[in-house]
C-alpha cells in the first residue's frame, strides 16, 4: 500500500474489483448449472452439451472484452477449442475428436 494513496484511489481499485466479479459472473453461474446437472447423470444429449462447453465460451467472451478486445488471439482460440472439444466429449464415439481439439496447436494470427 502506497502512503500517498488517497481515499479516492481506494475507491477506484474498490469499483475495479467489483466490475471484475460482475463480469464473471455468467461464468460462475454457467459452472453452477453444468456442476449441477452432472449430478444428475442425464443420457447425452446437445442441450448437455451446450451446457458442458458454456462456461468456457463465456469466459472466452468475458477475456475479449477486458482491454477493448486487445488480448492475445490465442487464448481466446484456445478457450474456443476448449470449448469445442468440451461439446465433443459428451459422446462416446466423438472422444478422439474431443481430444484432439484441446491438443490443437496455438492459432496465430500475425
């Protein structure tokens, strides 16, 4: 902590924190969901899926609105094929594809 820090600096780092939970938020509350209905062992189906893989494309959304959509495009490519591969793994006979899709190479865009 800085000594010449003011109550206004205090304040302003308090308005940060709390913007930065708000915007994770529907991560938070996509994981929940999916945590939850793991629990209750449903057959495969594309609304599970869509639950499965939806924490993360919000969090992909969420990192590419920090900054003025800024970041690395990578990460954001990955979170996607994350994602992706998440959407996969619900069936059996997608596993390889599922798999395959984490193990992707880094996306560069120059």
């Amino acid at each position: 902590m800085d000594i010449l820090e003011t109550d206004a600096d205090k304040q302003q780092k308090r308005n940060m924190s709390c913007a930065v939970l708000l915007s994770f938020s529907p991560f938070f509350l996509a994981s929940a969901t999916y945590f939850y209905l793991s629990t209750l062992d449903l057959p495969p189906s594309i609304m599970l899926a869509g639950v499965k893989s939806a924490p993360t494309l919000l969090l992909a959304v969420t990192v590419l609105g920090w900054n003025g959509c800024q970041v690395v495009p990578g990460v954001v490519g990955g979170l996607v094929f994350s994602a992706i591969g998440d959407f996969c793994l619900v069936w059996d006979q997608f596993f390889l594809y599922g798999k395959s899709l984490f193990l992707s190479p880094r996306i560069r865009v120059v």
